[in-house]
C-alpha cells in the first residue's frame, strides 16, 4: 500500500494565515513562514499555501510571501491563488514552490492545465476543487457542483465532470475540498472523497473538516484518499503532524514516521 500523506495548509489573506469555517469568518492564524516552518518540523510531508483572495481582488500571487515561505522548507511546498498563465506558475516555481494549485483560473480556461503540464509537468500541477453537496439532487453526493472564487460562485459544472476533464488535461493531483465540511472539525467528507478517488486514476488530496486522527484514518479508509490536508488543527495547537503520524500509524495507516 502507498504511503498517505499528510499536508498542512496555509491560507492566505494579505499576508497572513486565516482560517475560518465553510469559508466565512476568517480568524488570523500567524506569519506563514514561521507556521510553514513549525509544521515542516513538526512532521508535515508537505506545505500548500493558498492566497486565498488573489482571484477574488483580480491580483497575481504574492510571491513575496511564497519566497519568505519556501525559504523555510526542505518539504515539497505548493502553491495556489492568483494563478492564470504558465507565466504566472513559471514565476511562482522561480519564488521556490515546487507544485502549483490552480482552481477557477482552470476552470475559466482548461487549457492552462495542458500548457503549465506541458511546461513543468503533469507531477507540478494540482487542480483544487471546491464542492457542495447538490441537496436538490436525487444523488447529492455523485452530483456536487462546483464553486470558484473562494467558494463565492457557482460554475454550473458538477465534480464528477470536472475532476475526469482536470486529469485528462494533465493535472497530476486533485486537491478536492469538501465546502460543506470546510473548518467544521466534524471529519471529513468521505462520500464525496470517495466518489472522487474511484472516478480518477490520479491522486486525491481531501480538505475540508479535519479535527482528529479518527478524521484522518476515517478517510485514507473509507474516502480512499491518498493525502489529507488540514489547516485549523495544526495551527491553533490542537495536533501535530508528528503526533498525528503516530496514531495513524498504530491503526495501521502506511505513513512516514518523522525522525
């Protein structure tokens, strides 16, 4: 069985981490940096930094931010927000990330996925996707629909759709976050995690309601997940990344164990 892995995630609001719950309320976190680098030496297997607002403000990335960051690091570090060409993934490669995010600007024009593949890999490239449940549906789960713009629009398109569009492009990763479960620590959405991992070849990154290991080995399980990112348990000390580890691996879920 491959080894899961675990991610802490930064979101990122003019400079600073935030956390919040089903993307409203948001509540600062710290200086990403400093927090990259505690979760890096706390057992994290990698960062992803999201700059929450680029999209929404119509701005790129803020790569002074992703320089400060990466410079902390020695873990694989991704990037996401603001990301609209291969020029603009090409930049945040050059400020040190060593995979790029991108969410609405893919769904805005899918070819960016082929070109930034094309340019730096299908391994570079992770598609974010932000879902909810349709409760209108006759199957709310197979027929989620997904969001952009921080979980502010609705695209018309459902997930199943996209996520099998995202990997025939050459995305190398689905990063898949439940909205409805998002900042809750009620666990995750395995359902939906699920219905993404069994429709694609290629790995799936679940987010949205990580609050205890149960959550974790809940989801490698059940969801099929072959990462799990987590943000508000990690910063605001509620777990680690190496004590987490530890628990996983007592129940059996094949993890690297830190030094």
């Amino acid at each position: 069985m491959l080894t899961k892995r675990v991610i802490a995630c930064l979101d990122v609001r003019d400079g600073r981490v935030v956390k919040g719950v089903q993307f409203v309320d948001l509540i600062d976190a710290g200086d990403p940096a400093t927090l990259a680098a505690r979760h890096a030496r706390e057992g994290a297997d990698e960062i992803v930094l999201l700059d929450i607002t680029a999209t929404h403000e119509g701005r790129g990335t803020l790569l002074e931010t992703v320089r400060r960051t990466a410079r902390e690091l020695f873990i694989p570090f991704s990037v996401g927000g603001g990301i609209w060409t291969a020029d603009d993934a090409a930049a945040v490669f050059d400020a040190g990330a060593d995979k790029v995010s991108i969410n609405s600007a893919a769904l805005d024009r899918p070819d960016l996925i082929d070109e930034i593949g094309r340019s730096f890999g299908a391994q570079a490239v992770i598609v974010a996707i932000d879902a909810r449940r349709d409760p209108s549906a006759s199957d709310p789960v197979s027929e989620a629909e997904v969001f952009i713009h921080g979980g502010r629009k609705f695209t018309g398109r459902k997930l199943l759709d996209w996520a099998r569009e995202a990997e025939r492009r050459g995305a190398g990763e689905i990063l898949l976050t439940s909205m409805d479960s998002d900042g809750t620590r009620a666990g995750f959405d395995c359902e939906l995690t699920a219905c993404v991992s069994d429709a694609v070849q290629i790995p799936v990154i679940a987010s949205g309601g990580a609050g205890t290991a149960a959550h974790f080995a809940e989801v490698f399980r059940r969801g099929r997940a072959h990462a799990a990112l987590a943000a508000s348990i990690f910063h605001f000390g509620v777990s680690d990344a190496r004590e987490l580890k530890r628990v996983l691996a007592k129940e059996g879920i094949p993890v690297r164990l830190p030094c």
